[in-house]
C-alpha cells in the first residue's frame, strides 16, 4: 500500500509542474503579444501620422506661390530694347525689302549715332559648313579705297637691312621677348618663312587673336617690303566663323559713297571667287550693311 501512494504523489507533482510551465508560457506569450500589440499600434500611428504630413504638404504645394505656372511675359523685340538713338535709327530702314548697295549706303550716315566717325560694317551668311577643310573660307583683298583703320604693323626679321621699313615694331630677338611677356601692340605680324618654325611656339598666343602670320593673308612671304605696303594700302584679311559668316569692316561712314561702294563690291567679288566646288548653289544666303552701335541693313545679293 505505501508504494501506491508515492506513485500518486510523483503524478500529483508532474502535474503541478506542468500546470507552471503551461503557466509561464501563457505569461511569456501574453507580454509577447501585448508588446507586439503595442509596437503594431505606435507603426499604426506614425503611418498615420506620416500621411497627414503629406497630405499637408501637398497642400501646401498646391497653394504655393511657387508651383504656381508663372505666365511669362511676351518678350519685346530686340530693336525696342536697345537705346532711344538706335530705334530712331532702326525706324529709318524698311525690314520687309532688300535695298541695293548704293541705296543702303545711302542710308548709312543716317543710321549711325555715334560721335566718331563710325565702321562701315559688312557681314555675308554663306552656305558652307566651316567644319570642312575645303568650306574653311579665308583669303585677303586689298580694298580699292582702304579701310580708313590705322593699321599698326610689325615685322619680325633678323635682316638688318630691312629695320629701314617705316613700321611700328621691327626686331629680331628681342621682338620675341616682347611677345614672352604678352605685348600685342600691332594688329598685323609679317615675317619670312624661314622665321616661321622659331614663332611657332607663339601660336596659342597669337592664333585666337588673329595676328599668327599665314601664307593665304600674304603675312609670310620674302618680299617683306611688299607685303609692308599692302597692310598700309589697306589690305584686310577676312575668314568665316563657326557659323560661316564672314565679318568684314569695307570702311568709314565719312567715306565717299562710291569708294564704300567699290569696297562692298570688291569684298563680295572675292567671297564669290572663293566659291568650293562642292556647294552647288545657294553660297551666298545673304549680306548685311550696318555701322558700329547701328541697325543692320539687307542688300540685293
């Protein structure tokens, strides 16, 4: 009988044990649950609280000054933004024609404001793509009547007897040692081919600013003297740009009519001379008369 009772007891005591652990389960997965509860709850409510802040802020942007579309005012024309004097002068100029050149000349001094005696300005819009080598147009023309610009000429020999040339710098080594600190004090540079390799490393410097001496422009050449003259009788150099238009000044407004006019011929019979082959037609798309500070003037072609 005692061995009976001692195996119920154990069974009493398993049971008890079981209870507990079952017990502290439910406990454990309780405090699991309302945590988990809790955090579901604060996710819930930043959620919330998230979507009220874009609400607003799409508000806010709806109301905005700042998304609001901005109507843009029409802009003016180019002319009626520019000075008293030049739309008085504009006014002057029918747009809707083409003149000849003895009527645009005409027109010139009428045109031009300024208190000094102003440019006479031509520029050609050809049909080329400067990009080619054989559509790079450039050449020199020595205009009839000048330029009216005071030329300043420089001349780099290491021929002594060539220092008797009237023109405003002359030197040999020591014209280098102006160009090594950077002084451009002429606007046309002539010199033997013989010098060309030792000016070479000068290009950077004198390339963009138009004064390297070129073959094509007359500026290298062994007749010096000859070429000296031509800068002073008025030889220009002109060459388009990346646009393949040709900017050229063909005189003064105090010049005669008929000398601008024999300089605007002789400047568009050497543009057509120089004509590629590969352009077929259509080379010259149109030519511009204007002053320094005035309104352009379309010519006949």
């Amino acid at each position: 009988m005692p061995a009976k009772k001692e195996v119920v007891k154990s069974e009493k005591t398993v049971t008890k044990k079981d209870k507990l652990i079952k017990d502290d389960q439910l406990e454990l997965n309780s405090q699991s649950s309302k945590e988990d509860f809790a955090k579901a709850g604060k996710r819930s409510k930043k959620t919330a609280i998230q979507k009220q802040e874009e609400e607003k802020k799409e508000q806010r942007k709806l109301t905005s000054k700042e998304d609001v579309p901005k109507i843009k005012p029409k802009s003016r024309p180019i002319h009626e933004r520019k000075s008293k004097k030049y739309r008085q002068s504009y006014d002057l100029i029918d747009h809707s024609k083409e003149y000849k050149i003895d009527e645009a000349i005409a027109l010139l001094p009428k045109t031009s404001k300024t208190k000094f005696d102003a440019s006479v300005e031509m520029h050609l819009s050809l049909n080329i793509d400067p990009k080619h080598a054989d559509q790079n147009i450039r050449d020199s023309i020595t205009l009839p009547y000048g330029s009216g610009k005071k030329v300043r000429i420089a001349v780099y020999s290491e021929d002594p007897q060539l220092a008797k040339l009237a023109v405003d710098i002359f030197g040999g080594n020591e014209f280098l040692e102006l160009l090594d600190k950077g002084e451009l004090n002429f606007d046309v540079l002539i010199t033997s081919p013989s010098l060309m390799q030792k000016l070479a490393k000068y290009a950077k410097l004198l390339g963009p600013r138009g004064l390297m001496p070129n073959p094509k422009s007359g500026t290298v050449t062994n007749n010096i003297d000859k070429a000296v003259n031509e800068a002073k009788s008025g030889k220009i150099e002109y060459r388009v740009d990346s646009n393949g238009i040709i900017h050229c000044a063909i005189g003064k407004v105090s010049f005669e009519a008929n000398k601008l006019q024999k300089n605007a011929e002789a400047l568009i019979e050497s543009v057509r001379s120089n004509k590629p082959s590969t352009v077929k037609s259509n080379y010259i798309k149109s030519i511009y008369l204007t002053t320094t500070m005035g309104p352009s003037i379309k010519i006949i072609i």
